[in-house]
C-alpha cells in the first residue's frame, strides 16, 4: 500500500470554486438509494478551467449543466473525483447518483445501522454521498428532500426546519428540511427509521422555544431521560457562561447501534452511538451516566464552536475539538465535582495522550502532515488540545477569556478559520503576547520540567529547566511559554503561598524570602501539560497536608510509583507511604476524591516511566503492595465497605455515585488477598446490588479471583442481559480484560457468541480493544496476543478501516518493549503492512510504527 500519499498543510489552497446553495433528493430504497444533487456553483479563482468534485465509490446516472444533459466528452471519472470539462464564471449543476447504504459496512457516508439509515459525513463522508467540493472551507446552505417507504421509514430526518410532507401514491412519502446556516458538507446528516422518540421542550435566555426530540430504537424511550436531562443542563450552561443561545426552534438527536465513534454535531440534528444516549439504573454504570452527559454536551457546545464556526481545513481540527472538549470538562466540573473531574481528565490524558506523544505517533495538536485524516481525531488533537485552551484559560483569567471568547464569536461567526485567527482573538481581548504560546500548536512530545530548590540565608530558589524532547522525524523543538500554578507549604503543613508563574524560558529562577526552606506543592491542577521531574520529593508530607485537590492526589500517585519501582528494585515496602496511605483511609474528605486517592498508579504510568519494558516486573511490584495495604489494613477497609454498600440504593446523587465508588475501590483493594472470603463478599454483591456498576465491579473481581462462582454469575449475567447490546459490551469487556488464565482462548471462542458481531464497532472495542489493554495476554511472552490482534486487523480492515486502524493503536509501544516481545511484535507488525490491499487508515499507523 506504498501508494498512500502524505498531504501536508503548507500544500493548502483556497477553494477554486464554491457551492452557493445545495438541494439535495434522497430516494431511499432497499437495495439502494438514488441522489439528485442540484448546486449553485460559483467559481473564485478565475484561472481555473475544470471543476473538481470529490467522489468515492459513487454510481453516476446523469449530470445536468444549466438544465442540458452533459455529453460524455464534457466530464471525466478520475479515481477519487469527477471532473467536469470547462466550465463558467456562475452555473447549476444537477448530479443524479446511486449509492448502496446496506452495503456500506465502513460507517462513512450514508450507512445502514440496523434498520436505520443515517449519515456519517466528518470529516470526508460526503463525497461517498454525492459528488462535492468536499471540504470544511467550501459552506452551503442546504435544502434536503427524503423519499421514503411510509411503513418501513415513517420518520425522515435532515439538518434545519422541515418545510414540507408529502405522500405519494405508491406507499411512500416525503419530508422536505431546509438549513438557514451556511454550512460545511460535513456537518450534513440525514436519518431514515421506524423510531421512537422522547420529546421535550428549551425555552431560551431571550425566550425562543426549542423543540427537542430524541429518537431511538422503538422500547428504549425510558432510556433517554438522563441523555434529554444532560442536553437542557448543557444548553443552559453554555448561556450562561458563554452567552451563547441556540439558533434553530428545533434541535434532534438519533441513537443508533453502529458508530464509528462517539457521537457528531450535525447542525441540528445530531447523531450519537447509542452508548451515549440510552441509559437506565438496571443496564448503565456510573461512568456510563458521567459519559451521556459529557458527550451530550460536547455535540451540543459545537454548534458554537464548531458549526457557526468551523475549520478552514482538517489540520485546523483541534480549533473545534480541543475548545469543546475544554468547555464540556468545565461543564461537568460545574455540574459535578471539580476535584473529581480535574483528576480524571488529567488521568485520561497521562493514559492516552502522554503514550501517544511518546510513541512514533506523535504529532502536534495541530499536525502538518497526514495519509488518512481520520486517524487524526486523537487524544493529542481533542485532550491535549483542551489542556492547551485550559493554559490559555488560566493566562487570561475568566473575565479576559471570556472577553477574547465573545471577540472570537463575534469576530468569525459563519466562517471556515485556523486556530491562528482564533490565537489572535485571544490575544487581541487577553492583552498577551500569544507568539511563543503557538509553539503548543506546533511541537509534538510531553515537555519535561526539571526541578531544582535552595534555601539559603532566607532565600529560597527554585530553579525550572524545561527540557523539550525531539520531534519525531528528530528535529529539535524551542521551550514553551506556559503557566506553572506553585503553592508552598511551612513545616506544619500551613500554606504560606500560591502562585501562578510564568514559564517561557528554558531555564527559569524564582526566589522567594522566607525565613524557613518551605515545601513545594507544584503544577497545581495540573496547570500545563507537562511531566514534573523533582530532584527533592515531600510526597507523604503533602499527601496529608496539600489544600489543593489535584496536588494531594498527585504526591499520592508519585509516592505509589516511587514505592512501586523500589519494590521492582528488590527492596522492601516504605512505611511512610503505608502510613500515608493508612491517613487518607481514615481521613473523612469527600468520597468520591477520596476514592481517587486510593486509588494505586496504574500499570499504564509504570510503563511510561521505563526505557524497555518490563510487565511481568510491574504487575508482580503492584500486586505485592495491593496485598500489603489490604492485609494491613483490613479491617478498615471493611469497614468503610460496608458502610458505604447500599445494595438496593439506585440514586445518580453524588453521595450515592461516591458511596459506590469508594466502596468498589476498597473491595477490589481486598480482593487482592484471593480469599474465600473476598470472593464471597463479591458474589454477594452481584447477586444483591441493582446497580450496574456495583454488578460490573463484583464481576471484574469475581473473574480474577474466583473461576467458580465467576462461571456461575457471568453466565446468569449472559442469560439476564444477552438481548441487551449495551450490557453485553460489559460482558465481553469484563472476559477480554480477564488475568485469569485461558483469557486469549476465551476471546476467541466469544466471537462466537450470538450477542457478538464484528460489524457493530463498540462490539470490537468491547472484545477485541479491551483485550489490547490486557498487558498480560496481549503481551503474551510466545506472540499469541499480538498474532490475535494482528489477524483481527486484517480482517477488519476489509470491513471498517477506521475501527482496524484504531485497533492498531495498540502496537505503538512496539520500540519500547523488551527484545523478546519486541520480535513477536516485529513479525505481526510486518505480516500487516504487507497485507495485500491494506487500508492507507491501518498503513499509516503500522508504517510509522515499524520505520
Ligand atoms: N466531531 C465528532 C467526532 C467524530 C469524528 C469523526 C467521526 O467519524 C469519522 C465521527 C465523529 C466529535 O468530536 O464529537
Ligand atoms: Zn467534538
């Protein structure tokens, strides 16, 4: 597959031609669907001759220009495009194809997902719909007709207002929406579907009336109250905060089954992946509840920061992403806990973004080069690209932030812009020099941030060197301007100080007069994005006494590690970190922080911290500390436990959620004894808890340390749950993940479990993803995880190249590893790139692995 071509963001050239309006007619039938394209075409470059349209896999039936039929001699098919021959200044152009949605198993374009048909165009699906200037710069209003079976499809969906019904005579009918706002092509969607739907009202800061409608598969209905909740708190939230309103009387959501991500904000009408949408006490988790609201959210906030105003180009993706992902993190610290959110957005970040950023893979949150754009949606274009908007947010300050917002909104409304005009915007209202902030835009990789103190003659120094690591291709990068939230505490744990310094240089001095050398607490709330290396640590010292939330937690994280990497060392447990950790257990902070505390460093944050790694070394160094703590303290573990278990309790109030999660995180903390009695108490859980999340978390034990009573609750789990797609992703993902021993043999017999179906991407991700996260079977010491993984790729790869490339992900710690896996992985690794007719989706992950 060498012929996948780089294109590079210097390559970037205005639109030759744009669409002024586009009337589209679908006619959807059940082999297939015919396309009648009617565009106002205006040329902008006078130069040019030909009109390039995009156009992948289509059928054409006829072109029209200006209202005569077009000669065969008057366009050309090309590969990906069509290109009609000489034409004018200003011209219609009608363009009738057909397209095969119940073929279309790749989830691009216009799909079937069950008996729904329904659209996925971000970012190049359109042109797999209908020949277009396919690209986010070229913005058109959009008229939509959608014929249809009444019967079978009795709800016919598009962007905008509907304008029109009608039926015809042969059992169909029609519904004719129509969008106001110029929009990109990939912010079109259309659905099609026999649905039911739940129906709500918004009634706007300035008094407009918004209609809102959830639609899903007929029977989930009561399912949607959380996702219609979520989507008023959100509509509310960004008025507040924002001053912004929505601007259509009507506002749809679809759920459906199959979804190559997570959900997409098509002008009023977005569609979700129904895992973030449909939701009960009896089939959702906690997190699944945390995850409706965030992602519900996130698609509403982009009408603002996205829709009204879009990327001129892909490479400008994080402008949209990283700014709505920070502004849904701000809405569900507002609507949640602060401390508790903070920790799990930076935990997210350090387990995906800082692996990426480390791995061949890495590129800047705005990248100059890519094969195949949507393997671009990354952690590092949507979370590291929120932690940049959260450093921009914390240089202004909220007032000033919010004066360079409404200058931004105001400024570019209705326009296609780069993440330059939206710099400018903040520097402009933010009165800040912004030009060394932009290399966060373009260096890719993790800075590091080595930390010296003094105390001298009432002087204390702190001396910062930030080390910048090389980009890939080994060029080196400058240092960065960024701010660094410090606070220093006397030795009785008072705090004398807090403040934000500005970092900019690559080596920075701050001294502070004191009579006493104090204790650093540094990169409070996580202020940038960096790794702290800290010559002098107090971890155990500001586990107890650090006021901020994020700092207590980290010194708690740090101080596992450090106990972790001596144990892997040969050396015995520290008792300071025992005691340490022996306070926070009897502390009476928040539960659900708490929890977080009690939390031990993932085998994820270990690895990150070796050269060549080692697994077995890691999990053996967790696992003996696990035991430590649980024996040492277990009776206040049950304690705590039971407590805080509340069986019958289905209530979503934080006191309920941060019962649940505390309680969890001290039994799973005493299942590491393997006792009779551990298993005991977690089967008993299961039976008894109405909770999913309380059932989820008995089972994970259950399945690591008992095979009996584990046989017998997953398969009464199977038999409850096996019609319920949603639960059974929670039943694959529980075995994949499984350290018990048969894992891999399990994994390949449940492909075969009726529930399972590779075209379904949460049912791949369930399995065969979860599976990839398995450090133990995946990294199986004779191959047979990567052999596993590696056949699953390909095979999918024919099915879906977007789910197979995300799959490959999960060798890009090829170069890290230790010599033995590292030529398992090798061979896998080169079996892939090699496939014949591989996607330029999997050959640009695997290529830049192995070069
Ligand atoms: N813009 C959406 C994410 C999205 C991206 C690509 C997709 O298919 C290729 C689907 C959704 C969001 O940020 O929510
Ligand atoms: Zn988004």
């Amino acid at each position: 597959m060498s012929e996948a071509k780089t294109i590079y963001l210097k390559d970037y050239k205005a639109p030759e031609f744009t669409v002024k309006t586009c009337d589209l007619v679908f006619e959807l039938f059940e082999e297939y669907t015919q396309v009648t394209n009617l565009m106002q075409i205006v040329k902008m470059d006078k130069s040019a001759k030909d009109l390039v349209l995009d156009s992948v896999e289509l059928e054409l039936v006829e072109i029209h220009l200006n209202d005569v039929k077009l000669e065969e001699e008057r366009y050309v098919v090309e590969k990906e495009s069509l290109r009609v021959l000489d034409v004018e200044d200003e011209f219609k152009l009608i363009i009738i194809n057909k397209i095969y949605p119940h073929r279309n198993s790749e989830l691009e374009g216009l799909y079937k997902s069950g008996n729904i048909f329904c659209t996925q165009n971000e970012p190049e699906g359109f042109r797999r719909i209908t020949p277009y200037i396919d690209r986010p710069d070229v913005m058109a209003v959009f008229k939509t007709t959608l014929v249809a079976s009444r019967e079978k499809y009795p709800v016919l969906l598009s962007n905008g207002n509907t304008e029109s019904n009608f039926k015809l005579d042969d059992g169909r009918h029609g519904v004719t929406w129509s969008d106001p706002y110029p929009k990109p092509s990939y912010l079109f969607a259309l659905v099609a579907g026999d649905l039911g739907v739940v129906k709500d009202k918004y009634i706007t800061a300035s008094g407009k009336y918004v209609r809102l409608n959830i639609y899903t598969d007929k029977g989930n209905e009561s399912k949607c109250k959380h996702a219609m909740k979520s989507l008023k708190e959100a509509m509310q939230w960004d008025e507040e905060k924002y001053g912004r309103e929505y601007d259509l009387s009507l506002y749809n959501i679809v759920a459906v089954d199959s979804f190559n991500m997570g959900a997409m904000e098509n002008k009023g009408l977005n569609i979700f992946n129904s895992a973030y949408v449909l939701a009960d006490e009896d089939t959702a988790t906690d997190a699944n509840f945390m995850g409706i609201q965030s992602v519900i959210a996130h698609e509403y906030f982009h009408n603002w920061t996205g829709n009204r105003i879009t990327c001129r180009d892909w490479f400008q993706l994080t402008l949209k992403e990283g700014l709505t992902v920070f502004r849904d993190q701000c809405f569900s610290a507002d609507l949640n806990s602060k401390e508790v959110q903070r920790i799990e957005d930076v935990k997210a970040l350090r387990e995906r973004q800082f692996v990426e950023d480390n791995s061949p893979m890495a590129h800047p949150i705005q990248p100059d080069s890519y094969m195949a754009i949507n393997n671009f949606y990354t952690a590092t274009v949507y979370e590291k690209g929120a932690e940049v908007i959260r450093m921009l947010h914390t240089l202004l300050g909220e007032q000033k932030y919010r004066k360079a917002m409404d200058l931004y909104f105001d400024t570019f409304d209705a326009q296609a812009v780069r993440t330059d005009d939206f710099l400018w915007a903040m520097s402009k209202a933010g009165e800040m020099n912004l030009e060394q902030f932009k290399r966060w835009y373009h260096q890719s990789g993790t800075p590091k941030l080595d930390v010296d103190e003094k105390f001298e003659d009432g002087t204390y120094t702190l001396t910062l060197i930030q080390k910048i690591p090389h980009a890939v291709d080994g060029s080196e990068q400058k240092p960065h301007f960024f701010p660094l939230k410090i606070g220093l505490l006397d030795e009785s744990g008072k705090e004398i100080l807090e403040k934000t310094l500005l970092i900019s240089k690559e080596k920075e001095e701050f001294l502070f007069k004191t009579s006493f050398k104090p204790v650093l607490s540094i990169n409070r709330d996580f202020s940038a994005p960096i790794i702290i290396d800290q010559k002098e640590t107090h971890y155990g010292f500001l586990m107890k006494h650090d006021t901020n939330s994020f700092a207590k937690y980290e010194a708690a994280q740090l101080f596992g590690i450090q106990i972790i990497e001596s144990l892997m060392q040969g050396n015995d447990i520290n008792d300071e970190y025992v005691r340490a950790y022996g306070h926070i257990l009897e502390s009476d902070l928040d539960i659900s922080y708490k929890a977080l505390l009690l939390e031990l460093p993932s085998i994820s944050a270990l690895m990150q911290r070796q050269n060549v790694v080692d697994f077995e070394l890691i999990y053996d160094a967790i696992e003996k500390l696990q035991k430590h703590l649980a024996s040492l303290y277990k009776e206040k573990l049950l304690e705590i436990y039971s407590k805080f278990h509340n069986p019958l309790c289905v209530d979503l109030d934080a006191n309920s959620i941060g019962s649940r999660s505390i309680k969890n995180r001290c039994l799973k903390l005493l299942s590491s004894l393997k006792s009779n009695e551990m298993a005991v108490m977690a089967n008993e859980q299961y039976s008894n808890s109405l909770t999913m999340t309380d059932k989820v978390a008995a089972l994970d034990i259950l399945e690591n340390i008992s095979s009996e009573y584990s046989a017998v609750a997953f398969k009464h789990f199977h038999d409850k749950y096996r019609q319920n797609t949603l639960v059974m992703n929670k039943y694959f993902s529980l075995l994949a993940a499984s350290h018990r021993e048969g894992t891999l043999e399990r994994v390949i017999a449940l492909q075969k479990d009726a529930a399972y179906n590779e075209l379904v991407p949460n049912l791949v991700r369930s399995l065969v993803g979860t599976f990839t996260r398995n450090y133990k079977y995946f990294h199986a010491k004779d191959g047979s995880g990567y052999k596993f993984v590696a056949d699953k790729i390909i095979d999918i790869d024919k099915i879906n190249p977007q789910m197979a490339s995300s799959l490959a992900g999960a060798f890009k710690i090829y170069k890290k590893l230790n010599v033995q896996n590292k030529k398992m992985m090798k061979v896998e690794l080169e079996r892939v790139v090699s496939t014949h007719s591989l996607s330029k989706n999997v050959y640009e992950i695997v290529s830049k692995i192995i070069k």
